[in-house]
C-alpha cells in the first residue's frame, strides 16, 4: 500500500510540475506578445503625431502660399493688361517694319522683338524664337551676360533645347543649367565631371548599404543612381521587395531571423578591434548611418574584416524567443576577400546611451550627404557591451537587394539606450520582419 501511495505521490508531483511548465511557456509567449504589441503602440502613438506636426506644417505652409500668391496674381493681371493691348498686333507690325529699314539691329532689340512677338502671339511662335536666337548669336560672351540669360531663357520659354547658364538668375523647368558661362563653352556639356558621391546608403557608388556590389540595383540614364524605390511600408514595403530586386522574394537564406532554440555549439573566436576615428555620419532616407575611417577591424577565427559602417534599425530586426527589442546596431564589416560581417548589439530601454548621445547631436533629420563633424572624433567600440557571448548564422543584407552569404553575429548582451533617444531616432520602424529559417543552423558561442 504504501508503494502505491508513494508512486501516486509522484505521479501528482510530476503532473504538477508538467503543470506548471506549460503554464511558464504559455505566460513567456504572452510576454513576448504583450512587448511586441507596446513597441507596435509606441510606434504609431508616434507615427500620429508626426502626421499632426506634418499636417500643421503643411496648413502653415498653405497659409503662406496664399500670401505670396496674391502679389502674383497682381502682376498676372498686369501681365494680361499688357498682352490685351498688344494682340491686335498694329504695334509689333510697326515695329518689324521699322527694323527691316536698319541695317544692323542691336543685342536689346532683338530681344524686345523676341519679347513682343512671345507677348502677342504665344511661346511657340517661330519668329520670337529666331529673334532670341539672332540675340543669343550676336551677344558679346564677356561683357554681356544680361543679354545671353535673356536670349537663353527666351528660347527655353519657346520650348528649345538650350542650356541654360547657372549664373542667370531664372532657372527654367526642363531646362538644363549650363557648366559655366565663358564663351561658347556654356553650350557644351552641362555634367562636369565630379567625384565620386555616395549612393543613397552611404557606400560608394555601386556597393549597397552593407558594402556589396548591388547589381540588383537599378541606374537612371547616363549612369546615375536612381532615386530610392523602396521602403518599409506602403506599396515598396518589405512584402514587395520581391518585386524589384528577386533575392528578397526567392532567397533562402534571408535575414533578419527570431534567434531561437534549438542551437548548435560552435567555438569561433570573435574579437573587435575599433580605432578612435573621425566622425562620419548621414542619412540616407532609410537609417542613420556612421561610416568608419579605415582602421578599425573584427577578427573571425583570425580573419580580418575591416569595419565599413555602422547603423541602425527600430525596432529591432533580430528578435529573441519572439521577442524585438527597441533598437539594433548592426556593425557591417568586409574581409580582403570581399566577404560580410555583420555584428548585431541589440539596444534595450533603460538609462541613457552616452554614445549615442553623441551621434544624435549631429544626426541630421531628413535625409542628407555624409557630414564629418569638425574636430568631432568617435570609437564604434563604444556602442559594445563587455560580453561577447553571441547567436551566429548565415544570412543576407536586411535592404534590398537582399544579397545573401552575409555572416551574422548577434550579440547576447543588449546595451542601454533611454526612451527619449529611442523616439529621436528620426525612423519610427526601418525593421524587415524576419525571415523563415528554412533548415538553417543558429550557433551559439556558449
């Protein structure tokens, strides 16, 4: 009897402790329900009012057009008055008349007839565009550039194809402004040559935001880079990355990832090695981003990936258990062999973060060129927490094109960042939700 009561017991105790184990799991899925759901209600707590502050912006902005439109209306009736008295066409018949009887007539003239004619009989009237371009043809190149900015606006106003110099003081729509105004050489090419800028990631021309040759990416004519076609929400949202760029719809091996067990022990050595550098920073219309002077380095089982740049995502692209934090870092490195390093610290709400405390300060709010900040110096190493305990897997760039064989090492311990830094950060959600697993391994360092 006493046997049977004993392995009663512990048929209760087992049953109790099952129990409680699955109410554990069940009250940790909440959890991570009830985080994921705040951060979503602070995002768009915020996203409401910076539509307010935008909506504001935008009445006080109308109420001003209103006020400068009202002289403009003045001069239109002026100009209407004008074109009223003229368009019975005695005067510009006069006026032809008597220039033909003159043998040679001046700069001025021919621009007032190219005026009168526009006047009377409309911008596609032939003859003002000849006398603008008798105008243009006689104009003396070093002592009368009053005239040629006249002659040259007058033709692009009849709809020619004239460039039109970047010292005249009106710039036409569609006209394309001249390099320089020396001579004949202001018909010339308007594109002088310039150095090399970066693209709308921070890298150099050709390389993504992580540093890669982004073949992908689509080009404008003559060889400039197009204007970013992609976002985080609406109709270029991470759903129809695929569209454009094929790796972010077809890949297998994409990232971000919800980092979560089973894991595979792996012993691999990461150390970072960050140098004080310049400071370095922009916005390009998707994070704000820190590029690195050369210098600072990661070794990866004794490989050397040079540290390009660093930036930033809210909320987190990398969840644990289920779970986003308010922000990530990701630390984008490159080997001599070309291959990519991404080291993730992921950012927790708590006391200030005195490192980025400094980047915000010269964090630019609307998208801008790189910037270095006069006598302003920086370490990434920083923005490390002590321990380097990480999750390790094989991934992609998180923006498009997607491109995958990227390395990532998540780091276990989060740092600190305030609220107050989490809502200056001037993208309320830049996040690619994760990513299928599809079979892949997720290492972990202890």
């Amino acid at each position: 009897m006493r046997i049977i009561i004993e392995l009663v017991l512990v048929a209760a105790l087992a049953a109790s402790g099952f129990f409680g184990w699955s109410n554990l799991q069940k009250s940790n899925s909440a959890g991570a329900k009830i985080t994921a759901a705040t951060i979503d209600a602070q995002v768009s707590a915020e996203m409401l009012a910076d539509s307010e502050k935008e909506l504001e912006t935008a009445e006080e902005e109308l109420d001003q057009l209103r006020e400068q439109l009202e002289p403009l209306q003045a001069k239109s009736l002026e100009l209407a008055a004008v074109k009223a008295a003229l368009a019975g066409g005695p005067i510009l018949d006069d006026l032809e008349s008597s220039y033909k009887k003159q043998k040679n007539i001046s700069v001025e003239r021919q621009l007032g007839l190219g005026a009168l004619r526009m006047l009377t009989k409309g911008s596609d009237d032939p003859g003002a565009a000849e006398a603008f371009r008798k105008a243009l043809q006689m104009s003396d190149w070093n002592s009368r550039k009053n005239s040629i900015c006249a002659a040259q606006i007058g033709l692009a106003a009849a709809g020619e194809k004239i460039k039109v110099m970047s010292e005249c003081a009106v710039q036409v729509p569609g006209a394309e402004p001249a390099a320089h105004a020396a001579g004949p050489a202001a018909h010339g090419d308007a594109h002088a040559a310039k150095g090399a800028e970066p693209d709308a990631h921070g890298a150099k021309p050709g390389k993504d935001a992580h540093g890669k040759d982004g073949k992908d990416v689509k080009h404008a004519a003559g060889g400039a880079h197009a204007a970013p076609h992609w976002g985080y929400d609406g109709a270029m949202g991470p759903d129809k990355w695929g569209n454009e760029f094929p790796t972010c719809g077809k890949g297998k091996a994409q990232s971000p990832l919800n980092i979560q067990g089973p894991f595979s022990r792996g012993r691999i050595s990461v150390n970072p090695d960050y140098k004080t550098g310049a400071l370095k920073i922009l916005n390009n219309g998707h994070t704000i981003q820190v590029n690195v002077p050369p210098g600072s380095k990661v070794r990866i089982d004794g490989v050397v990936f040079e540290l390009l740049q660093f930036h930033f995502h809210r909320p987190s692209e990398e969840q644990i258990d289920g779970k986003p934090m308010a922000m990530v870092i990701h630390f984008v490195h490159k080997s001599a062999t070309g291959k990519l390093a991404v080291l993730g610290v992921l950012l927790k709400e708590g006391n200030e973060n005195p490192g980025i405390k400094t980047l915000w300060q010269y964090a630019q709010p609307k998208e801008a060129p790189e910037m270095e900040v006069p006598d302003v110096t920086f370490n990434p190493a920083n923005l490390l927490p002590r321990e380097m305990d990480f999750f390790s897997y094989d991934g992609s760039l998180t923006t498009p094109p997607c491109t995958e064989g990227v390395r990532f090492f998540i780091l276990k311990s989060p740092v600190n960042v305030s609220r107050e830094q989490v809502t200056a950060f001037p993208f309320r959600a830049n996040a690619r939700p994760v990513q299928p697993l599809n079979g892949r391994t997720i290492i972990t360092s202890n």
